[in-house]
C-alpha cells in the first residue's frame, strides 16, 4: 500500500472514497466495485487516514473536515 499512498493515485482514491462516503452516495461504488474491491478501497482509505491525521480519532475527524472543507470549494 506504501507504493500507491505515495502516487498521486492514492490521493486521488482517498479524495474520491471520502467524498462519496461524505455524501452519502457510498453503495454506487460499492455496487460498480463488487464487495471484494470496495473493501479493498475502504482498507486503503483507513491506511492513508491513518499515516496522513494518525491514531488520534479528533485529529482524523479533523483532518477528514479539512479535505472536505478543499474538496467542496472547487
């Protein structure tokens, strides 16, 4: 997973899952993705989370207001 949290790819799969999941449009890609992949995605999600806010809850939810708060102004 290092290898692509560090591409530009890994962002934009993170960017992408939060927003959906943000929005509540979430089984969409589940559907398009079949349950193996979403999990898959989910798990990467958690990782990037993880190495980009760490351990602490407040700092991801924290982290996870600030993308979103970059994402809608664009």
């Amino acid at each position: 997973m290092r290898f692509i949290y560090e591409s530009t790819l890994g962002w934009y799969a993170a960017q992408y899952f939060l927003f959906v999941r943000h929005h509540g449009q979430i089984e969409h890609p589940r559907e398009l993705w079949k349950e193996d992949v979403y999990r898959d995605i989910e798990d990467f999600y958690n990782f990037y989370l993880l190495n980009e806010a760490g351990n602490d809850k407040q700092a991801q939810i924290a982290w996870e207001g600030d993308r979103l708060l970059r994402i809608d102004r664009h």
